[in-house]
C-alpha cells in the first residue's frame, strides 16, 4: 500500500475500532455511520492466508482453554470453525 492509499482508507474506508467493551471482554465500536450493504469494512485475505474448518462437533472435545480461543476468537458458519492456521501463539488482527 502506498502513503496515498493509506491516507485515502484512514479518511475515507474506516469504519470501526477494536477496544475494551464496557461490558465484557473486547468488542468493534463504529467510528461513524456505516451505510447499509458496506463491506470494505472487512480487510480483504492475503493469498497467505489459510483457514482451517473444524467441525463444532470436534471442538466441543477440545479441553476448555482451547474451545474457548476458538468459540471466542473464530469465525463460524452451520458446520464449522474457521481455525487461522497459524494457530493462536501469533496474534493479528484478523483474530478479532
């Protein structure tokens, strides 16, 4: 991305923050009016980046401490649990 990119998405295609919720944990707070149908909210994956599915039926084996990173940090549809694969010793932003 070049600074006149950068420039243009911080003025133009932010639309949310990551911050402590006042009422549990880590919640995303609007920074402004977000139109109907936005999408560019959402950073687009790098072709770097891999998701894993793991079937709700086998997390709910996992031990507590790993059901809770995945039921709390994971993206989900009907069947399954979208694991980053490089696991959770590395943090990132697409985590939240």
């Amino acid at each position: 991305m070049t600074k006149e990119e950068l420039l243009h998405e911080l003025v133009d295609d932010i639309w949310v923050m990551i911050k402590p919720s006042p009422i549990e944990g880590i919640g995303v707070f609007a920074l402004r009016d977000i139109p109907k149908g936005c999408r560019s909210m959402f950073s687009k994956a790098s072709e770097q980046e891999k998701w894993i599915p793991v079937s709700k039926t086998e997390v709910e084996t996992l031990p507590p401490h790993a059901k809770a990173l995945i039921e709390n940090y994971c993206l989900y549809d009907a069947e399954n649990y979208f694991v980053p694969d490089y696991g959770f010793k590395r943090w990132t932003w697409s985590i939240f």
